[in-house]
C-alpha cells in the first residue's frame, strides 16, 4: 500500500474501492481476479520514474504480483542490461 501511505484511512478506503470498480476486480499484472479485499494499489509509473500520486497511476493487483513486479524491476535495475523490459500487464501469479 506505499503509494497510499500518507492518506487518511477514509480516502484510502475510498480510493481502493474506486480503483476496484474501475479494474472489475481484475489484477492489472497478470489479469487474474481479485478479491475486494484482498489487493494491492500499485504504481504504474514509479515516482522515481517521473510517476506521481494521482489515481490515474494507480492501478491493482494481487500483492503476490506487485512484489514478483518489484523483484523484477529490482534485478533489472541491478543488471548490467539495466531498466529495460519490465512491462505493465500481461504477467502470471
């Protein structure tokens, strides 16, 4: 939930169930279903990348993918290839 963090738990509540709504429960990574409650709020673009805090980059995703996503995106960062073919969608649980 770090892209929430610095919210009250009442606009967080509010944003999740949003954000639900506008994926149909659907995981933005691997295009499994979610539960209502059990998700994560993720970034599309990280803030480290230009991304920002808005709901338009926000998506869901089980919590099992979004931290898959991140060790990914941790190892790429580290190669000597670097940041280069990580993708937004598409990924298995």
């Amino acid at each position: 939930m770090g892209i929430l963090n610095k919210m009250s738990a009442v606009k967080r509540r509010r944003i999740r169930q949003k954000l639900f709504e506008k994926y149909e429960g659907v995981c933005q990574l691997c295009f499994g279903e979610l539960s209502p409650d059990e998700f994560s709020v993720i970034a599309k673009l990280k803030r480290n990348n230009g991304g920002d805090r808005r709901q338009t980059n926000m998506a869901i995703a089980h919590t099992a993918c979004a931290y898959k996503a991140n060790d990914e995106e941790q190892r790429q960062k580290n190669s000597p290839q670097g940041y280069s073919s990580l993708r937004f969608g598409g990924r298995k649980c």
